[in-house]
C-alpha cells in the first residue's frame, strides 16, 4: 500500500499495514524533518536584486536568517503555500527592502535588522504579532502638564523615565514659550532687566544696602557729592572748622550771584562817598589824536574813531549804550588859539551858530555820538592833537 504525507509539514503517513520493516526509517525521517520545523535555523545569503525561491528543504526550517548585500527590493518566497510559522531574521544590508512571501501570495515586509514571526495562512504571509510599529524608533510627544499611560503592544506597562543632566535647568530644556522669565515669578513685577541688578550681590540684599549707604556717608561725603538737599546739623561735628581769607582762592565778581560783601572783604581802590545821590559809572572814555589818522592813546568801551573832515569826528562804542539818553563830556588840548567844543554833533560848513545851523547835527544813537572840535571866534572846525571823549549814564 502506498503511503501519504502531512498537508502543512509534509511529514510521511504509512497505511497500517504497508511499509513492512521500514517504519523505522520513515519515523526518523519525520522526527529529522520535526526538529527541523521546530527549532532548527537556515543561513541564507540573498545578495542582489532578484528574487529568491526557497526549496522545499529550506522551507522546512523554523529560523531563516537572511544574508548579503541588496542592491534592489526583493521577495524571498516559500516553496509552497502551506500553513505554518516562521521566524525571519533580515539581517541584509544595503538600502533596500525585502518581503517574505508564500510563493504565490502576498507577504510580509521585514527591515533591516528585524526579527519577525509570520506565518502562511495557505495563500499569504501574514505576521503574526503586530511588529510594525516597534520595527524602528518612535518619538514620544509630551506637552504640557499632562499625566496619563501610553498605549504599546508590548505584555506589560513601559516606564518612562525623563532625567535632567547635572541637575540644572535652563532655558534650552524647556519649550520657548514657557522658558524661565521674569514675569513667572510671583507677580511678574520684576523685569528681566532689574534681574541683572542682582548680579554683584554678594550675599543678604538690605545688608549690603545698609552697608554701603554707611559707607557712603561716612567715608565719601564732601561737596563733590552733594547736589543738592538740606545736610542735617546732626551729620556735622559739633565744631566746625573755622575758614579765613586764605581759604577763598577764587571769590570774584562774576561768583557772587547774590548777597552784600563788606568792604573789608574787597581789596583794591573803591570809591566810598555818603549821602543820599547815588554813584553813576562811566560808560566808555578815549584820548585820541585829531591831527593825524586819529590814533587811539587810551580808551574803555571804543572800537574806533571815524574822521569825516576837520573838526568832525564820531566816537564808535565797541559794546552798545542800553539807551541814547547818556552824557558827553568832550575836552580838546589847549593849542595857540582858544577852542570851544560842539558836544553831539557838528556845525554844518555853509552855516553858522548865528543861524542855529547846529540843529542839524546827528543826534547820539547807542551806538556812537558824533563831536565836533571848532574855534569860538571864527567859528572854524579844527582838529587838535589831544581830544578826550567821556560818556556817563545810568
């Protein structure tokens, strides 16, 4: 009688009866063939961009790892559709893929370096445990104060446990939104910037603060430092130093903004009078030469002197009177004939003082005032060698 084989494992059946004295060959056979199926492993090299056929020796085995360089996709395909499992092992190389397959059905897509479980279901290769999604890392997204489990497919709970090196914290750990800022703390009324006041402190805040404003008093006060303020007397010793005339080094005019100063204060020769009229100063004065091109021997307050024919001169102030109403004292040099002199103006040549002719003479601006030197009995303009001009108002 014939014998038959096993549908998935093609293990050999004998008919009761048959096989007369090779039972014993043909159960080792089938124990050499469950061992194989069980727990044995097949190398295989797969190098290359074909696709491979295992024999059906090789499709017996329950462990395939496979070998070699890819240099294309390929499938690696079962002798036949039989149901059974298998552990596959892609341990290939090269940056391709490659599916395990039944050899006219679909099958299983293996990375590189992962060891799946599939089986055939007797048309196509199906894995057998849901591998996919651990075949390659994962990224875990956390976000905000979050508490909760994540979803695996492995048998027991994973723990996930986050470490901060060196045990610091700083702004590149945490999301930029929520980095360490000013306006975290308590109520925010600290800024950012005032934070960086904090930087020189070396220890307790109003300690220091105490420190250097005793400091500051007692060792650093002077007038340099007080801008202004009222000094209590309970900050100067009970005896002041006592101050002389040695002391003052720069007292002048021009620093003495308000105040009397007596007259022992003032060095120098004053003008001292009594009585109720007041002194009045002299507002400018020049000795000048009327013969010549009017040479300046001395003067106060006169940029020049302008000559517009004999006799006839204007005195030009070098800083403006504050009015016009000021008065004109003009004294010429006694020469071989007698001079008169004509204060604030001249007297024109066609006229004479008969005829008032005087009443057309410039009046004085604040500016300048013109003078005219000329003799009391013809009446003739004449210039002379010493002529002094003196100008007095309030």
């Amino acid at each position: 009688m014939a014998t038959t084989s096993t549908t998935n494992l093609n293990f050999t059946k004998p008919d009761i009866g048959s096989e007369a004295n090779n039972w014993g060959n043909l159960l080792n056979s089938n124990f050499d063939e469950l061992d194989k199926a069980i727990a044995q492993r097949l190398v295989k090299s797969v190098s290359g961009s074909s696709d491979v056929s295992l024999t059906d020796s090789e499709s017996r085995f329950a462990v395939i790892e496979l070998t070699g360089t890819l240099t294309g996709n390929i499938s690696v395909k079962t002798f036949n559709d039989g149901s059974r499992p298998y552990i596959v092992f892609n341990n290939t190389s090269g940056s391709f893929t490659l599916t395990f397959s039944t050899s006219t059905g679909t099958g299983v897509l293996i990375n590189q370096t992962q060891k799946a479980i599939v089986y055939s279901d007797g048309t196509n290769m199906v894995s057998a445990v849901s591998t996919d999604n651990f075949a390659t890392a994962k990224t875990i997204t956390i976000s905000g104060d979050t508490t909760g489990s994540v979803s695996t497919d492995f048998s027991t709970n994973p723990t996930i446990t986050t470490a901060i090196a060196s045990n610091v914290i700083v702004d590149a750990d945490i999301k930029s939104d929520a980095a360490i800022d000013a306006t975290k703390i308590a109520n925010g009324n600290i800024s950012n910037t005032e934070f960086q006041y904090l930087d020189n402190l070396t220890g307790e805040i109003q300690t220091q603060l105490n420190g250097k404003a005793a400091s500051n008093v007692t060792n650093s006060l002077s007038a340099s430092n007080l801008d202004s303020g009222t000094v209590p007397d309970a900050r100067f010793p009970a005896t002041l130093p006592s101050a002389n005339g040695s002391n003052l080094t720069s007292l002048n005019a021009s620093n003495i903004s308000s105040g009397t100063l007596s007259s022992d204060r003032i060095g120098g020769n004053l003008i001292t009078g009594s009585g109720s009229p007041a002194f009045y100063a002299q507002r400018a004065w020049v000795r000048f030469d009327g013969n010549s091109s009017n040479s300046i021997y001395g003067s106060q307050n006169v940029s020049s002197i302008t000559d517009h024919a004999v006799g006839k001169y204007t005195v030009n102030f070098a800083t403006a009177m504050p009015n016009d109403d000021y008065g004109v004292i003009v004294t010429p040099s006694s020469q071989a004939n007698y001079f008169a002199v004509d204060i604030n103006g001249w007297i024109d040549s066609s006229g004479s003082l008969s005829n008032n002719a005087a009443k057309n003479a410039t009046a004085p601006t604040t500016n300048a005032v013109r003078v005219a030197i000329f003799t009391d009995y013809s009446l003739q303009w004449r210039d002379t060698d010493n002529i002094v001009v003196s100008v007095f108002g309030v």
